[in-house]
C-alpha cells in the first residue's frame, strides 16, 4: 500500500488514539507495547499523519456519494499562525466539511480556485453565507454567478458593534486617567484579625476585586465591553459603602480602608468625561443588544446554536421594529446619539438583502437555513480542542497552522450525515489500504511542514529589543562581542 511497514490496522489505532482519544505519543507507544507492538515515537507520529492523509484521501474519494444537491455553502476562513488561515467550505444543512485548506492569507487569488473545486464536484449551491470580507464575496461572484450571497449574521453584529461604540475608547481612556482603577489594584488582603473592622477591610479586598474582574479577563468585544462593566460594578459599590459608611456613623466609627475606597470610586463615578460618555455607551448597548437579538445572535456561538435554523420572516420583522424603536430615540436624544441611531440604521440598509433574504429551493419552496458561520466556528473549536488536550495551549497554534484543514475534515467523523453516506457503506479497512502515492502526495501539500512562528510572541516587547541592539552599536567603535552576544542571548528562540 505504500507508506508504512505497520499493517494498516495499526495505523488506524494509531490515528484514532491521537486524533480522536487525544492520547500522548508516549502514551500510545505504552499502550501498543503492552499489545506486543514494539513502536518508537517518531514511528507513531508518522502513523498519525498518515491516518490523517489516507482519511482526507478516502473522503475526496467519496464526495459524490455525500448527495449534496440543494446544499447551502457556508465559508469561513480562521487565521492560527503567521497570518495562515485554515478556510472552511461547510454544507449548511447537514453540517459536513466539504473541504478545507491551508491558505497564506485570505486573498481571492487562493480562495476562488478553492471554490472551483467546490463547484467541479458539487455544482452552485442555492446560497452561499459568508464574512463581511471583500475578498470571498469576489471569489463566490467569480465562481458562482448570480447564486444568492448571505452575510453571517454574527460577523454583521460583531462588525456593527465597532461602528457604534465609538464612545467606548474615549470612556475606558477617561476611566483610567483617573488613576483610581490603579489604586484598587494596589488593594490587598488584610492581615488576619477579627471583629467589624477586620471584616470591612476584608470587605474593602473583596470589592476591589469585583470592580476590576471584567477588565482582566479576555475582551470579547463589542459582545462585552469590560469597562462598561466596570464602571456598572463601580456603581454598585458605590451604593453598599454608602451604607457601610452609615452604619459606621451611627456607631461613632471610622474605618479609614472604607473611606478611602469610597473617595476612589467617586473619582471614577463622578468624573463628567466618563458619565458623559457612560451615558451614551449605556443607550447604545441597549440598542446593540435589540439588533443582536433581534438577528438571533448570542455573544458566544455554541454547538446547540449552530444547528438551529432561523424564520427569516419572523427576524426581518423582530429587527425592524428594533430599528424603529432605535431611530425614535436616536432623534428624541439627538447629539451623537442621533449620529450612532443612524450608524445603526445605515449598516442595515446597507447589508438588508444580504441579511434578510429569504432561500429558495429548486422547488420554488423557502428554505430555513443557519443564517450565522457557527458552524466554522465549532468546527474550528473541534480541532483546537483536540489538538489542546493533547499538547497543550503552546503547541496548538502550531499544530493547527500545520494540521488544521486535514483535522477539519477529520471532524466529519462525529457527523450523523457523513457515517450515513459515506462511513457506514464502505470498507474502510481496504479503501485506507489501498490509496496510491499520487493520492498521498495530493494530501500531504495540506500539511504546512514549517508553519511560520512569531520569533518574539509580545508585540510590545519588540521595539526595545530593536532599540537595544541598536543601542550597543552606537556606543561601542570596536565589534562589541560580549554584548552581541547577550543581546543574541537574550532573544529565545
């Protein structure tokens, strides 16, 4: 069959347990000696991507049985490393990766002959859904003629929210030009003590930490803006020293931890910069909230969500009354808020058709279909996750960026659809056996071999190593060996 000395069997135990049970190499070497199988790593790792190859191999070889004729093109390309993307073609109904591929870069020179391949197997499809990208609407125009195109309604959402919060660097800058945000961080743990003052100062730690939570976790704007959040808890905090200072009075106490804490938040409560821009932010994130609900966006995509298709019918109207109610109040408030209800009125009518249209079969009949590329996106979660169990947080970047189209279609395996068509009617254990050299050679272009990493991972840190060397030559006339090599030193690669 090529490839391996290993009897194809053992490949598919190898595959299986690294892909699919996320075992460790040495793990499966261990549990393969204990089966009388004497195996190295290196000869595990190269079973693994074989498996992975011969996969890929066998679902090419049988893309005609996936019966895919009125079928929705969902496209969607996830950037892991170096500026690579691991595209997507995904069949909106049945949820099957119809291929994927490793690209250098969202460009249509790459995307439109990848569309090409698409259509060579499985004609136009009745819609296509997309990003807000020019780059893949240019492509589908290219390849599919006057087949209906559809914008992802998450990326429309997403793609709004930096549009109409505008207001929102403007508040976080004003927030911390306080420096009141710094002084809570400087809060710490009381030492142990007892009794009401131990316990306030505790008190003092702990709302310290509520109020700064939301800025120290992972920003997932514009689905949450973390010093929106942190000027609502600074609120609340506000409310409960004020009556913590009470009671204090009335029991002729002072508790100078208190005060202090209660003197910081004002700074940021009371500053007319952050209110006034709180004011507008507060108004937009109800009128950002409407139109996401209204579109059937959540703020994070699930797999539950990502197989629900959606009445377009009932959207169109649940969105135009949001952008009713927008506008009235947009020109009632007028200033910027007029000038952002308007934003949102633009955005939509400018993408309505894209949003709203409905889908029609060959039949003449509607279609519901997923109006949102969740489905990518689990897709690509499906891989990340594997890959993560396996290797952890570091490694996954690079094992997608080298792995990640071949992984995509690996995916299919979990699919319904896919073991009904195509897994359950043939004979795995020949076809794995008997793909040729050119069909291997074919799969193994998916495999990027040395996918280009970042030699310093924080941006921040690069110009002050370009500075340094820089630096060392400028005040030194001779060749500066020692601190040459430090600064090579300094650099881990």
């Amino acid at each position: 069959m090529g490839g391996s000395d290993f009897d194809p069997r053992v490949t598919i135990a190898v595959g299986i347990m690294r892909w699919l049970m996320d075992y460790q190499i040495s793990e499966i070497q261990i549990l393969m000696e204990s089966r009388g199988i004497s195996i190295s790593t290196g000869e595990i790792s190269n079973l693994s991507i074989e498996f992975l190859l011969r996969f890929y191999c066998i679902h090419r070889g049988h893309l005609k049985d996936l019966d895919l004729k009125d079928y929705i093109l969902h496209l969607d390309g996830t950037g892991e490393s170096g500026g690579e993307i691991v595209f997507m073609a995904k069949e909106g109904i049945t949820g099957i990766t119809m291929d994927a591929q490793i690209m250098p870069s969202e460009n249509s020179d790459f995307i439109t002959p990848f569309l090409q391949g698409i259509k060579d197997v499985f004609g136009s499809p009745l819609a296509v859904l997309r990003d807000m990208g020019n780059a893949i609407k240019e492509s589908v125009s290219a390849v599919f003629l006057e087949v209906l195109q559809l914008i992802c309604h998450y990326h429309f959402v997403k793609d709004l929210g930096k549009d109409v919060f505008s207001s929102y660097p403007d508040m976080r800058a004003s927030m911390v030009a306080t420096k009141a945000l710094a002084a809570m961080s400087d809060v710490n743990l009381p030492e142990k003590g007892e009794g009401i003052e131990y316990a306030e100062k505790l008190w003092i730690a702990i709302a310290a930490e509520y109020a700064l939570y939301p800025r120290n976790i992972p920003s997932k704007f514009p689905f949450v803006l973390p010093y929106f959040e942190v000027m609502k808890r600074c609120m609340e905090i506000e409310g409960m020293l004020k009556s913590i200072m009470r009671w204090n009075a009335s029991h002729m106490r002072i508790v100078k931890p208190v005060t202090d804490l209660y003197t910081t938040v004002r700074q940021i409560t009371s500053d007319s910069m952050v209110l006034e821009k709180y004011r507008i932010i507060v108004r937009t994130w109800e009128w950002f909230e409407n139109v996401r609900k209204a579109l059937r966006v959540s703020r994070e995509l699930n797999s539950k969500e990502a197989k629900e298709a959606t009445d377009i019918g009932i959207i169109g109207i649940d969105l135009n009354k949001a952008l009713s109610g927008i506008m009235k109040e947009g020109e009632f408030t007028g200033g910027e808020l007029r000038g952002t209800s308007r934003i949102f009125s633009k955005r939509v009518e400018d993408h309505r058709s894209e949003l709203l249209s409905p889908v029609t079969g060959k039949n003449g009949k509607t279609i519901s279909i997923v109006r949102h590329n969740g489905i990518e996106e689990i897709g690509h979660r499906w891989s990340r996750m594997h890959i993560r169990r396996r290797t952890g947080r570091s490694q996954t970047a690079r094992e997608m960026a080298m792995y990640g189209a071949l992984t995509a279609v690996l995916s299919n395996i979990e699919n319904r659809y896919y073991i009904e068509k195509v897994l359950s009617k043939i004979d795995f254990l020949k076809e794995f056996s008997s793909i040729t050299k050119e069909e291997m050679d074919n799969a193994r272009k998916l495999i990027r071999p040395n996918p280009r990493e970042p030699i310093i991972r924080k941006d921040r840190e690069r110009k002050s190593v370009l500075a340094a060397l820089v630096k060392i030559l400028e005040t030194n006339d001779e060749l500066p060996a020692k601190e040459l090599k430090a600064w090579v030193e300094s650099i881990k690669i």
